[in-house]
C-alpha cells in the first residue's frame, strides 16, 4: 500500500535506491462532508491498523484528539511521520496548507528543497462532492442532527448564517487558516457552508466571498481578478494532487469498462478492499439532492451562482478522474 511498497522498475537505479530509503504517506484533504468518514474507512479496511491515526485519520496530540494538522509546518509533520509511523493524515478544517507540494517525490521538489534521505514523500488525495450537496448534508449534519441551539435553522438560514461568519472569519486576522498565528482559527466549522469551498480550500484559504447580489446574483465586475487569482492557484495546487475522488463514484472506484484491475485507487494506492466505501460518523446514509431540498427556485439558482467556480472545479475533477477509469490505456506513456 501507499505507506512503504516501492514497486519502481530498475530503469533508473538513483531513483530506485532513493526511493527505498523513503517512508511514503497519504495527505488526505478532507472537504468535509464530502467522503471523509468513508475514506479513512477504506484506510482502514487497506493498511495496517497501527499506521492509520485513530480519530478519523487525523493526527492527535496530548488532551487533542485532532491536532489541526493544518497548521503544522512541514518540518513537524515529517517528525510525526517518523516517530509515529503513522501514513495516512487528514485535514479536514484549515486550508490545504501549499507549502505540503514541496513533498512531492518528483526530482524538481527533491533537488529545490535539499530533501534528506529519510525525509518521508506524500502522496496527495482529496474526494471532491457536488457543492451544493455537500452544503445540503453539512447542514442536516451540522445545522439540524449536531445542532446545540434550542431552534434549528431552515436551509436557507444555515446557509446565510455560515456565509455572515466565514466572512467574519475571513476577515478577521487570527481567523481559519491564518498560518504562523496561535490558535488561529479556533472557531473549526467557520468555512463549512461558506460559498466556494472547495476553492478556498485548495487556494490555500485566498478565495474571497461574494460581495454584493444583483437581481440575486453575484456581480462578476467587481470580484472577478480576486476570485481568478484564487482560483489559477486552486486548479494548479490539484494538478499537483495524485487523485482526486468524486465523492459520488467513491462506491464504484474499483469498477472499469473492461473489468480489469481495480481502478485509480489501487492504481495510486494499492488499495483492494472497498467493502467500507460509503459510511458516515452519525446518523444514516443519506444521498442529499440539493434539487429536491425546501430551497425555493430563487434560493436554489441564487445558490448556484455563488458557487459556479466549485461547480467548474467538481465538473472538472469529474471529467479526470472517470478519464482514469475508462481512458486508462491511452494515458498510458509510450501506447
């Protein structure tokens, strides 16, 4: 699996005695409500046991079940690795942390980065779901199953009661992914139904929020330059990223056309056992259509606009990943 077999071939014996000293580990970035329980399921059904951290696959520190990996520089998580032995990690609350591509195992980020020998590699996985699903199942979860308050928001509540506080958590300078600040970002769920959030996941925490509606939609005028700078980074960060699961096909990745091999999970992985593929940490599974949810037709257009560069990106990461399933043979170097 994905933490210590090196299967390279002999064709080039620098790269094959460098790799063997290596420890290869999984980053996991887990958009949540989006495939996370499962994945770290499947982790479990395919490594060792004592390889993957306990709580959800995230690393965990005295009296921390989650250490917020995230906030971690790189330095301290090649330690974790070490000491730990632990090759899969997950983060699923800051944003996806750009400094991790320098652990990339391709020559250019070795040779940049004067790498040692035994400094671990990772391998980058993320599973990306429909945006406006994913925010109809963080509210069922987060907004009316884990809900503390006596009234539990509508839909429509929940989603502009989380786009007033992640702005007010963007904008505040010890917010959500705030990096080399301590205790930034104490409040964890402040981005979870926030607009674009896969984007301002992977831009590493840049992609700003709407600032104004027009007829209900989200003017392109005024915020296009900021949202394209975040975005180039978005879609540059997952061509660096080795898979890149939609969560909807997470049950079917072992599938091809022509029934051979297992997919792009084993491809990339190793993995072979998918018996865990769709679970959940409470409640039931539950296939959240935003189309059928109490939105209006105004709430529900309204609500696609806001997030029309996450529907880009998913559609995108779509269309590449069943590219791997049933194009494999001619993505193949030299057929």
């Amino acid at each position: 699996h994905a933490s210590n077999d090196n299967d390279n071939n002999d064709n080039n014996n620098n790269n094959n005695n460098d790799a063997k000293k290596r420890k290869v580990a999984i980053w996991y970035e887990h958009l949540s409500k989006a495939g996370g329980t499962s994945m770290c399921n499947l982790a479990n059904s395919n490594m060792a046991r004592s390889e993957v951290p306990n709580y959800y696959c995230m690393p965990s520190e005295p009296k921390k079940p989650d250490a917020r990996v995230g906030q971690w520089d790189n330095y301290k998580l090649k330690l974790y690795i070490d000491q730990n032995k632990k090759y899969i990690v997950s983060n699923e609350w800051e944003p996806f942390p750009l400094e991790r591509l320098s652990m990339r195992p391709d020559a250019a980020a070795v040779a940049e980065n004067h790498n040692d020998d035994d400094d671990p590699w990772l391998i980058f996985v993320t599973t990306i779901r429909h945006p406006l699903n994913r925010i109809i199942s963080a509210w069922k979860f987060w907004g009316q199953l884990h809900f503390a308050g006596k009234v539990k928001p509508t839909l429509a509540q929940y989603i502009q009661r989380q786009e007033d506080g992640a702005r007010r958590d963007f904008n505040d300078p010890k917010g959500l992914g705030k990096g080399g600040i301590k205790n930034a970002g104490d409040n964890f769920l402040a981005m979870v139904g926030r607009p674009n959030f896969a984007l301002w996941k992977f831009s590493g925490g840049t992609m700003p929020l709407p600032i104004g509606k027009e007829n209900g939609l989200v003017p392109w005028g005024d915020i296009e330059s900021e949202w394209l700078d975040s975005f180039v980074t978005a879609v540059k960060t997952l061509c660096q990223f080795d898979l890149m699961i939609p969560m909807e096909l997470l049950s079917t990745t072992h599938e091809t056309t022509k029934a051979m091999g297992v997919g792009p999970l084993h491809d990339v992985l190793g993995w072979n056992h998918f018996e865990k593929s769709h679970v959940v940490p409470s409640g039931s599974v539950v296939n959240n259509n935003a189309k059928e949810s109490d939105l209006t037709s105004d709430q529900y257009d309204a609500l696609w606009d806001k997030n029309r560069l996450d529907m880009v990106i998913y559609y995108w990461s779509r269309a590449v990943y069943l590219t791997k399933i049933y194009c494999a043979d001619s993505l193949v170097v030299g057929v």
